[in-house]
C-alpha cells in the first residue's frame, strides 16, 4: 500500500522547500498542490536538480497555482531524490501539496 503525505507550504524565503524527502526505494509522485503569492514570484518543482515543471509566475492577489488530484502525479521524483519546490523571491508563499510515496494508479 502506498504512503500519502501531506505537507503544508509556508515560506517567505527564495530558493528550495523540500515537500518530501527521497525515499531510497520508492519515486515520489506530486499528485496535487495549492500554492498563493504575497507578491510577484515564480515557482516550480525540482526533484532536487531537474525541473519537473516549468516556472509557473504568482502575483498578490493573482491566480494561484493549483493543481487537482491527478492520480499519475504532475511530477515524479526518482528513488533517492526528494520533490522540491523553488520559490524564486523572497515572497511569503503558502498552500498545500499532496505527494505519494510509491507509483501511484495510472503512473507515468
């Protein structure tokens, strides 16, 4: 049975937020996530080094980004690699992501 976490997303700080530390027998898929900006900045998930999604750009009172569930995850981490959001300012951030631990239904 795969193991679902749940993390909240609170940051004011630019650069990595690690949502999910590398399992070393098991890839991480993000199967949601909810993110809203205090300001302008730009965020994207990494598995560490390689993007897993392009930078998506975040305004105060802007549209957030937010990703439904997908059961085959947005972004898949490797084994041994964690899923990682970038913030690119030092703006407050804050939201939610769910992660699955182990390939989830219909896995890419």
């Amino acid at each position: 049975m795969r193991k679902i976490i749940r993390t909240a997303i609170a940051t004011s700080s630019s650069g990595d937020l690690t949502l999910a530390a590398a399992d070393a027998n098991n890839d991480l898929y993000l199967l949601a996530i909810h993110v809203q900006a205090g300001g302008t900045t730009s965020v994207k998930v990494t598995d560490g080094t390689t993007d897993q999604t392009g930078a998506v750009p975040l305004a105060a009172g802007g549209q957030p980004l937010g990703l439904s569930h997908n059961p085959g995850g947005w972004a898949r981490a490797a084994a041994g690699k964690p899923i990682v959001l970038n913030n690119s300012a030092a703006i407050a951030i804050s939201g939610v992501a769910v992660i699955a631990v182990g390939a989830p239904e219909n896995a890419f």
